[in-house]
C-alpha cells in the first residue's frame, strides 16, 4: 500500500492511503475533522442564538422607538442583512477553497467569524453615541455575514471528503449537532442571564456578555482547525493537476453546474426558511406575538433543540441505510401537512400545546439537519465543490433563509394574520419536495470527482 501524495502542513502525520484508487481513511482523523468543522458552525451559530433570543434588547439598545414591533423589525433587519453579503463571500472563499485548500480557508472564516461577535459586545449604545452605534452593529453583523459565506460549504464539503462513502451521512449529521449545541450555548446563556439579571442591567450592560465569550471560542476553534491536514479528495485533485493548484474560473462554477445549483438552491431553501423559522424567529413570535411569558418560552425552544440534538445523529446513520432523498422528501411532507396544526398549537399558548407543536417542528427540521451535510457535497464535483456548494447555499440562504424573521414578521404586521409561520414554511415544503424529486440519492455512494472511499479496520 502506497502513501498517498498530499499538500499537507504536516504530510508524514497524515493517515489517509489509497490503493487500487480507494481511499482508506483512519477513523481518528476523521473524528478529529468532524469535531473542528463543528466547533465553528457551533460558534456561528451561537451567535445566531444570542442575537435571536435577545433580539427584543438589542432594539431598545441599537434602535430606540416607541413601537416594540418597529424595533423588532429594525433588530431582525440587521440580522438579514448579514445575509446580503453571504453570497459575495462564497463567492469569495469557495473558489479560494477549490484552489488553496479547505483547510486554509476555514482557518480564515473562523477568525472572521470571532471577531465580528466579539466587535458587537463592543459596540456603545444608540444612547451614547447615536446613529453611530446602530451603525456599527451593521458594521459587525456583515464582518459575520461575509465570513460565514465561506462556513457551512467548507465544513461540509472538510467533513464529506473526509468521511469514508458508508458513514457519509452520520459524520456529517454532527456538523448540525455543533450547530444546535451552538445555538443551545447562545440560548441557554440568554435565558440564563435574563433569569438572573434585572430588566435594567440586562438593558445597561448584560447583553454584551454573550457576544464578548466569542473571542475565546475562536481562539480554540482556531486552534483546532490549524491542526488538521487537507482533506484527501483535495490533496488527490492537486496530484492529478501534477502538484499544480486547481484553479476553476468562478464563471464555470455557475453556468458548468447549473442543474445542481438550482437543486441545491431548493434543498437548501426549504432547510433554511424551516431553520430560521424554529430556531430565529419563534422565540420572538412566542413573546412579541403571543405575549407568551419570555422565560418559559425560551426554555420551550431549548427543550425542542435539546431533543432535536438526541435524535441528530440516529437520523444521519439512517440516511446512510435508507438514503438522503426519503429522509429529506419524509421532511418536505411533514412541513406541508402539519405546519398549521403545529402552529395552531403553538398559538393555544398552554405550555403543553406550545411544547408539542415546537417539538413537531423540530423532529420534522431533523430530517434536514440530518441529510443535508452530506447531500449538499454530493452534488458537485471535488474540483468545484467548495466553490459551487459556496454560491448555491449562500444565494439561496441570502433570499430565503436569513430574510425568514423579517420577512414574517413584516406580513404578520401587515396582515394581522398570526398564521403566516405556517403558510411560510408549507410553501418552503412544496419547493424542497420538488428538488428532492430531481435529486439523486448518493447515500453509500462515492462523491463525484473521488474514487471510493472506505474506514481503515
């Protein structure tokens, strides 16, 4: 058995082979990768939960007014436009991870990713500076959004190209369990605080808290991923280039796949819209809408996602058994038909009621969290699967996803209709069940571009 060729920092640590083009990979590296590639979707999304769940205190700080909907809206508008320049940041790092490496970039969205959380915890209050600070957070939340445009693309495509071809599905359902530990962080850290602490400190100065803690989780996510080698399906890509960096114009990462953009785009969708719709805006909806008590809704909300972490990695290794297209159509289907008996509980405002239909919803959400990481990768070939994944997801999470609080709260102001969440995510559905129906199943399969891979024994 020959060692394989590889770009590597450290290339005599690396414990891949390949013989009769198949790729060996050794179980140890590989949970290492999975674990560094989820510590930074943890830490994106540890954000995501302490802006969410906080988000009524940060429009008294940022965006002082009389209505609490126009501040809501204001607050939620600062979190979308984070996403505006998503796709111009996998624009930006997928292509430089399809030619320098995975490794190397996802070390650089980290500490992007670090520093534009930390910045916020900085920033003074509208009271002490005016429009400068509302401004500011701007500032911040696109230094986040233009990092994480490199994020979830390079950490599922590290931990896709690493995970031999029959654990695909079950190592990538734990880039989504990092995303939920991420966001139980954020969370519990806020109910936490907002148990303990007084309105008026809360307002004056226990907000920062949450966000300054980034600093020293990027420093150890950093860390983390500054240990791991290159994966083998891009240190393969760069032998056959004969040593040379791939290099794929950014044009051809479009129009050469646009088939499998538009399926990603769909896929990528449904998860979001139905993500952001959970985890971002309920909390929100629990206590601006329905006046629901914030505490017991937001321990609502962590149970759900405490539940959904349970069941997270059962769900990928039943993708690997069953495939990824029933698991995500199974999905798409619940959406459609139990969104509004889901809602309609929720909105019955009994803990019980309220419980249930948050715990439907985030069993359905699993089968997305679930199938996704590895379905994604599997669409495109090694040689623009950073780059292409990057666009696809970004674009798609940029229009749909990220826009999913403001875009509901907005229609519900508008319309008074407390059903929207519902119809919202039924629509979600009705796009995602026809990319499922286009799609086809890769589960066991290898990734296109990359001979077999299998785990050393």
């Amino acid at each position: 058995m020959a060692t394989a060729t590889a770009v590597s920092p450290r290339p005599q640590t690396r414990r891949t082979s390949k013989a009769r083009n198949v790729t060996v990979t050794d179980p140890a590296l590989v949970k290492r990768a999975v674990k560094a590639a989820a510590l930074g979707n943890a830490m994106e999304w540890f954000d995501f939960g302490v802006y969410s769940y906080i988000a009524v205190t940060l429009g008294k700080v940022f965006f002082p007014s009389g209505n609490p909907t126009a501040q809501l809206l204001s607050t939620f508008g600062a979190f979308a436009a984070a996403f505006l320049v998503r796709p111009l940041g996998g624009m930006v790092f997928g292509p430089l991870g399809d030619r320098v490496g995975r490794q190397k970039v996802l070390a650089v969205t980290m500490i992007m990713m670090a520093a534009g959380t930390f910045a916020i915890g900085l920033i003074p209050s509208y009271a002490t500076i005016g429009v400068g600070a509302p401004l500011l957070l701007l500032a911040a939340r696109l230094v986040q959004g233009f990092s994480t445009g490199g994020e979830y693309a390079g950490a599922s495509t590290f931990i896709a190209e690493y995970a031999p071809d029959k654990k695909r599905g079950f190592f990538g359902s734990w880039l989504e369990f990092g995303t939920l530990a991420g966001y139980i962080g954020g969370a519990g850290l806020v109910t936490l605080m907002t148990a303990l602490l007084s309105s008026a400190d809360l307002l004056s100065w226990g907000w920062r808290i949450p966000f300054l803690i980034a600093g020293p989780m990027g420093i150890i996510g950093l860390y983390l991923r500054m240990r791991l080698e290159e994966t083998p399906a891009f240190a393969a890509q760069v032998e056959k280039a004969e040593a040379a960096r791939p290099k794929v114009p950014l044009r051809d990462m479009v129009t050469g796949q646009w088939k499998s953009l538009l399926l990603c785009m769909g896929l990528v969708l449904v998860f979001n819209v139905t993500d952001y719709m959970l985890l971002s805006y309920m909390p929100s909806f629990l206590t601006s809408e329905l006046k629901y008590d914030e505490t017991h809704g937001l321990l609502v909300v962590l149970g759900v996602m405490a539940l959904m972490m349970i069941v997270q990695p059962f769900a990928g290794a039943l993708t690997d058994r069953v495939g990824r297209r029933p698991v995500i159509a199974a999905g798409c289907a619940g959406f459609l038909f139990l969104s509004i008996p889901a809602v309609l509980l929720i909105r019955q405002g009994s803990l019980l009621a309220v419980a249930l239909g948050m715990g439907a919803l985030g069993l359905l959400l699993v089968c997305f969290t679930a199938a996704m990481p590895a379905a994604l990768p599997a669409l495109f070939p090694t040689k623009v699967r950073y780059g292409s994944l990057s666009i696809g997801f970004n674009v798609s999470v940029s229009l749909f996803g990220g826009t999913t609080p403001l875009v509901v709260t907005a229609l519900i102001g508008a319309t008074g209709n407390l059903m929207m969440p519902a119809y919202y995510m039924m629509a979600a559905a009705v796009i995602g069940g026809f990319a499922v129906w286009r799609m086809s199943e890769s589960a066991g399969r290898p990734l296109p571009g990359s001979p077999p891979s299998v785990e050393r024994v």
